[in-house]
C-alpha cells in the first residue's frame, strides 16, 4: 500500500459558476477529486462548507493536510480520520466537500497501489462493509425537462426524467440523449412563441404545467423508443420538500394546495397514468409515514434522496416501516466513500435499489461513475447532457469497453 507524500486543495468552479474544493493525493501518483454541491439539499444531510469555500481550502492545507500526509492510502482509515478532525456528526466542522474530495481520491490512490481499476476496488470495499455483489452496469436516468430550485420559470416538479435500459451503456446513453433533443422539438413545435431555457443539470425549462411537460415527456420516450429499438421509460423528482409549506402542513403547486393524502393520491395518479419508472422524493423529507403508504400502493421505484441523505442511520428508519424501496446515493450528502458503502450494503442487503447521483453543481469529476457500477447500482443519475455530466456517461462507456471490448 502506497504512503501519501503531499495532499494539495484548490478552490475551482462547479457546473454553476460557484466555487467548490478540489483534492490532489499524491502518492506514487496524482489522484484528484472534486466536490459537487446541491440546489435542494435535505435538512439532514451534511455541511457541505461550514465557512467560507477560501477557509475551508485554506483548513485542508494548512491543518489537516498535517494530519494525513505520512499515512497509507487507506480510505477506510483515512475516513474515520477525517471523521475524528471533523468531531461532530454532519462535518459542520471541517465540511462535507472537503472530505469527501479527499475521500474519493485517497480510494483512487489505494486503487492504484492495488493494480485494479476504482470500480474494482469499490467493489471489494463493499464486501468489507458485510455487502457481497457484483459490479453491474446502471441504466442512465437523465433530467431532460424541470423546474422547481433547479430553474426558474418552469414547472413545479423539479425534475422530469428518463431512463433508458439498452443492451449496452453506449445504447442507452445515446437513447437518453435523443429523448431530450426530441423533448426541444416538441416544445418548440407545440409552444413556438415561448422562451426555452435548460437548467442547472441541462434539462430543458419552459413555462408548461406539469401534466403537459409528462405528456411531452412520455410522447418523446415512446418515439424514441420506436426508433431506436431501445425501452425508454419516465420518472419524476418532484424533490417535495421545496413544495411543503411546514406552517400550512400542505403541498403548495401553483394555484393547488394539497394535503398529504392528496399528494399521495396525486402521485399515484401521476404513476399509473403515465406509466412512470421512478418517482423521487414524491413527499416532504420527514415524512416516513408518508413514503410508507405511497410505497406499498405504487408499482415503480420509490426513491429516497432528501429523506435518507445517504445516511445509514436514517436509512435504517425507513427500512423498518418500507419507506421507500430505493435510495439515491450521493457522496457528498455524507461526506465519506466509507460512510456512503455503508448505506448502499444497507440497501443491497434489505432489497432496496441503490441510484448513485451526481449533484446540480457538478464538476469534470468521473467519481461516481466507477461508484455506481463497482456497487452494481440498478441506476446512475447524472443528466443527459452538458460537459460535467456527459463526464460521468463517457466514463461509463470507457468501463464498458474496457469489459467487454466493444
């Protein structure tokens, strides 16, 4: 196992112009990472920069730099390092970007010693958290129409999505692609007179109401579909905790307010009339009881973002009442590779289905690409296009040639 001989940060740009940390571990090699942050971020997850993004650079070189040059590239160790730095229990100390840039190169690093690619050393890492799998292609599940915190102007929903399931990562990542050009032709055909933007993730935003951004969603799948012999299907983040007013306890839509029970009904008329794949966070993210119910009535994914934040600890809670039957993993939402294998071996070892996810913010880094097909993820969401997501696609296609030589 190779020794860290420099640990180096800089402050650089994500996808939205904000700045975010970037790691360099050097060992016998240079292995970086960067940090993403988010637009909606759960009340539950961790502190991404605690002080101001100079600060917390400025504590990773000054300060912790000290505490971890010397050591093996060790991840695992490193993490509870950086866990015993931080002392409290979302890094509201050291950051969550912080960390989790040091964590997912310092795994880098201690892949390379190994001789094996990162998904491979991914892999065996989840066999030392109790979780035994193999490592597994996702399906792409791409943003290609939204609103909600991640644009402004659009629908209510955040997020209309689209996941294709070809015979190859190179298929589906193309077939994804498509829909969302096809999704630009539709509007433009039907509107001709509105403004079409995209927002944060490169999904297309335009002033429709949510049904109709289904419909033109939906149509747009099928076509492609038709076309190009591949099953594409859609799904929704409605992200519902950026919809919940918390002194009306209501769902608050444009012009609608509804109750609990009526979002659920709500959601469950949205699956069936449109055949819907996957719904996100269809509910507030306190509301276990709430996912509960909706998940035993619903026959799609039922995914948990800002209701389990990546932590095995709320995760836990869920599991007990079936709230929920996946969960989006995000590396930063907890700050550690070895904190996030934690509760994608929770998921895997209760049945739930684990989505490894970028964030809204992204940067070039191809991390979670190798995380979602060393864990076998059923699903990677990373958009359909723009630089920083197409970042993580490409790298998928790479594994996949490097398999199976296509």
């Amino acid at each position: 196992m190779s020794s860290i001989k420099a640990l180096r940060a800089r402050k650089v740009l994500d996808s939205r112009g904000n700045p975010t940390i970037e790691v360099d571990i050097i060992t016998d090699g240079l292995f970086r990472a960067a940090a993403p942050s988010g637009a909606s971020c759960g009340e539950h997850e961790a502190v991404s920069f605690p002080k101001s993004v100079d600060e917390c650079v400025s504590e990773v070189k000054d300060g912790i730099a000290k505490r971890i040059v010397g050591r093996h590239a060790d991840v695992v160790e490193i993490d509870k390092l950086l866990r015993e730095i931080d002392g409290t229990g979302n890094f509201s100390r050291i950051g969550g970007n912080p960390a989790v840039a040091i964590s997912m190169a310092v795994a880098k690093a201690e892949a390379s010693s190994k001789g094996i690619p990162l998904y491979a050393h991914v892999n065996k890492l989840l066999g030392s958290f109790g979780c035994k799998t193999k490592t597994g292609m996702p399906m792409p599940l791409g943003n290609v129409l939204g609103g909600g915190a991640h644009a402004v102007g659009g629908t209510n929903i955040q997020e209309f999505l689209v996941v294709s399931q070809g015979k190859t990562a190179s298929e589906s990542v193309f077939a994804n692609a498509q829909v969302h050009k096809r999704v630009k032709e539709k509007l433009m055909g039907k509107y001709p007179g509105i403004a079409i933007g995209k927002g944060d993730e490169g999904a297309w935003v335009a002033r429709v109401d949510d049904e109709e951004a289904l419909e033109i969603v939906s149509s747009a799948c099928s076509q492609v579909g038709d076309e190009s012999g591949v099953s594409i299907k859609p799904g929704l983040d409605m992200a519902a905790s950026e919809l919940w007013d918390g002194k009306k306890k209501k769902y608050i839509y444009r012009g609608v307010e509804r109750t609990n029970d009526e979002q659920i009904d709500f959601v469950l008329g949205l699956i069936e009339d449109y055949r819907l794949y996957y719904v996100e966070d269809p509910m507030e993210q306190n509301d276990f009881d709430g996912f509960a119910r909706l998940t035993k009535k619903a026959h799609c994914l039922v995914c948990g973002d800002d209701l389990f934040v990546t932590n095995a600890a709320r995760f836990s809670q869920g599991i007990k009442i079936k709230a929920a039957n996946s969960i989006l993993i995000k590396p930063n939402q907890i700050g550690t590779m070895s904190d996030m294998l934690m509760a994608v071996a929770l998921a895997i070892n209760n049945g739930y289905a684990a989505v490894v996810s970028h964030r809204s913010g992204e940067t070039a880094d191809d991390t979670i690409a190798h995380i979602a097909f060393g864990v076998g993820a059923q699903m990677i969401k990373t958009g359909a296009v723009g630089g920083e997501r197409i970042a993580k696609l490409n790298e998928l296609i790479r594994i996949e040639e490097g398999l199976y030589g296509n």
